[in-house]
C-alpha cells in the first residue's frame, strides 16, 4: 500500500503528530499541515525552538508538550532523525516522515516516507498532493516555512525543495514576503541586541578573510551572526550566555569554505571545549548548545582555530 493511502485511512482517527525535540519550522510546518488533513493533534518531547515561535503564533498552533503517545490510534513522526530526538515520547508503534541524511527511526517504524531530500515540508506536500488534499494559506504558510528553514533561507536546496516553494506559494496565494516576515526580527528589542553586537564585536583579518566575532545578550545568536555575516563577515560568529546556558552559531562565506575545505559544523565538532555540548548544522553554518561552559574561552578558542587555518 502507498504511504498516501495509509495517510488517507488515519482521517478521523485518534492521531498524533510528532516532532522532534526542539521543534523547527520543518518539522512544526510539516506537523500541522499533516494534521489538518488527517486530523491530528500536534506533539513534541519537551520544547519547540525559539525561531519557530512566530509560525506558532501565526498559526495558532497548539503543541503538547510530552505527549502520551500510547493514547493514540495513529502517531506519525515527523522530520526526526533518531529515538534519542524524541526521548520519553517515543512511541512504541509509530509511522515517520523524514528527510535526515541518516534515519535510525525507520528500523522500528511500521513504515512511512523517507527520502533525502532537502526538508521534510516538501514530502508532505508531495503526500497532499497525491491525496488531492485541499490546500489554503495556512497550510501554505506552513509548508513554505518549513522549506525556508531548511534551504536556510535558500542557501542551499534541491530542485525540488524551490520547485514545491513555488507551487506553494501559487497554490495558496501566498507571496515570498509572507513568508520571510516570519523570520525577520521585528521586536525593538531583539533589533537592539543585533545592533549592540555588531557595535561590540571584535574583527581578526587571518590571510585576507574577515572574521566577526561578538555576544549578544537576547538569546537570538543566529539572527546576530547572519547580521555580522551579512555586513561583510567571511566567519561571523555569535554567542550568547545566560547562567548555565551557552550558546553559539556561526556562518562560514562559501568561497572560504570551499578555498580550505572547511566545514562549519566539523570546525565545531572538533573544536577545544565543545565536546561539553550538542555541535550541529551543515558546511557553512554551525551551532553550539551547551549546559556550563565559558562561552569567552570558547570564542576565543573559535578565533585561535581560524588563525591556524587561515593566519
Ligand atoms: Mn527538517
């Protein structure tokens, strides 16, 4: 049977639809455009993540957090990679859609949707396309969302994660701007903190390249080290602390990446002190999380490894 037709048979069921812990807009987007055909309810293990906030909000989105998946007919879980994403809520019998380049869920799932393509919004939309489902603006802005996120605003995709961006937007009257307004920081405040951490950030020139190097003091680093990326930096990195937390990201110019093979996120996974935390993100943008550490003492560590390589 056609994972669609399985999709088709849940409609009406006690459902539950799943996302990974730390929710982004793929898999909240992709979440909620499943649920509002088969009829869902929407769950994650512990939290959503602060970007995807405003889809939530735009939305009206309900999330459960740590739901009880055994009190449902039907979960499907969706853009997760691993059990270890999904922690207590794992369920024990599960369908999964999914796009990670490696999935270790699939062993165990009943079965599901899986390819390696760009994010996991443009399988549902290949899935609710097949179920002549029908579409509207919030659906639309859902699915959009979850391919923004994961191109990471388009710097990278499959043909078909900018195809299916353009047929959602056509489809659901939608207009790229209706999109992007989602991500782009428009409290003061958060604005303020941007600008702050550009005015602090200290800047090394190693062989030629520029590398921007600040803190902020609002928990929002990726909107900060796009800022400094976007103001010229060929390594802009930001962190953020606060008590026990630490946070980092970084983004790496291409042209700099490719000259010196570097990877962004194997920079971070390799670097002095980060094996306290979660590294992740892909060759030219890389995240840091961690529980303690002294995020001074890391950047400078991040500085001192890109004076090696590039200096
Ligand atoms: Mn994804």
């Amino acid at each position: 049977m056609m994972f669609s037709e399985t999709i088709a048979k849940m409609k009406g069921g006690q459902n539950l639809v799943l996302c990974h812990d730390q929710a982004d807009s793929d898999a909240i987007g992709a979440a909620y455009a499943l649920s509002r055909f088969i009829g869902a309810d929407i769950g994650v293990p512990q939290a959503v993540a602060t970007h995807t906030h405003k889809l939530l909000e735009e939305l009206q989105i309900n999330v459960l957090i740590g739901p009880d998946p055994s009190r449902y007919e039907h979960v499907v879980v969706v853009d997760a990679a691993s059990p270890v994403q999904l922690g207590k809520s794992l369920p024990e019998r599960y369908w999964f859609i999914d796009h990670h380049p490696i999935n270790t869920l699939q062993e165990n799932a009943l079965g599901g949707l899986y390819d390696p393509v760009s994010s996991t919004c443009q399988l549902v939309f290949r899935l609710l396309k097949e179920l002549d489902a029908p579409f509207d603006r919030q659906i639309g802005i859902a699915l959009a969302a979850g391919i923004m996120t994961d191109t990471i605003n388009f710097h990278k995709g499959d043909p078909e994660a900018f195809h299916a961006f353009g047929e959602i937007l056509a489809r659901c009257a939608l207009t790229y701007e209706e999109v992007q307004r989602l991500y782009i920081v428009d409290e003061r405040h958060a604005r303020g903190a941007i600008c702050q951490a550009a005015l602090a950030a200290k800047k090394y020139t190693f062989g030629g390249y520029h590398v921007l190097v600040s803190d902020i003091e609002t928990n929002i680093p990726t909107f900060a080290a796009r800022a400094l990326f976007d103001l010229g930096a060929d390594v802009s990195v930001v962190g953020f602390a606060k008590g026990e937390e630490v946070e980092i990201r970084m983004y790496l110019r291409q042209e700099l990446a490719e000259m010196h093979h570097l990877d962004a996120a194997e920079q971070f996974r390799t670097m002095p002190g980060m094996d306290q935390g979660t590294a992740w993100g892909y060759a030219l943008f890389a995240g840091y999380r961690a529980k303690g550490g002294d995020l001074h003492v890391l950047l400078q560590n991040i500085v001192k490894r890109f004076e090696d390589l590039l200096g």
